[in-house]
C-alpha cells in the first residue's frame, strides 16, 4: 500500500547502531516508482527532493512523514 503522494514532506530514518532516529531536514516527494519484489509483491521507491537540490531515491520503508507543528 501507498504511503506518501507527490509533494508530501518526509524525513529519513538514520540507523545509529543503538537506536533508529529521524533526520532533521524534511524533503519534498517529487516522483513515487512501482516495482515487484522476486515474490511479486508490489515494493514503492520515492524520489524525494532535499533543500540543497540534491535529490535521491528511498524505500517506503525508510521515510516517515514529516511532524507538523
């Protein structure tokens, strides 16, 4: 199942050995891909874009919506 839409914002979750945090900079979604796993299973990539420009591509798995204050 789907979890982020284009434009949503997210942060990347940062193993740090002990303990699993967020980052502190929120990216922007700007591209959601679909593929199967070797089971079939449908898997979502997104392509978020970060404040400096850069942009890189994640597993669902790894963001988490950004918190809204």
């Amino acid at each position: 199942m789907q979890k982020y839409q284009i434009n949503d914002q997210v942060n990347k979750k940062q193993n740090t050995g002990l303990a699993v945090r967020t980052g502190s900079i929120a990216g922007t979604i700007i591209e959601v891909q679909e593929k199967l796993n070797k089971i079939g299973r449908t898997c979502f990539y997104y392509t978020v874009r970060w404040p400096d420009s850069r942009t890189s591509k994640h597993a669902q798995h790894i963001l988490v919506p950004t918190t809204q204050n």
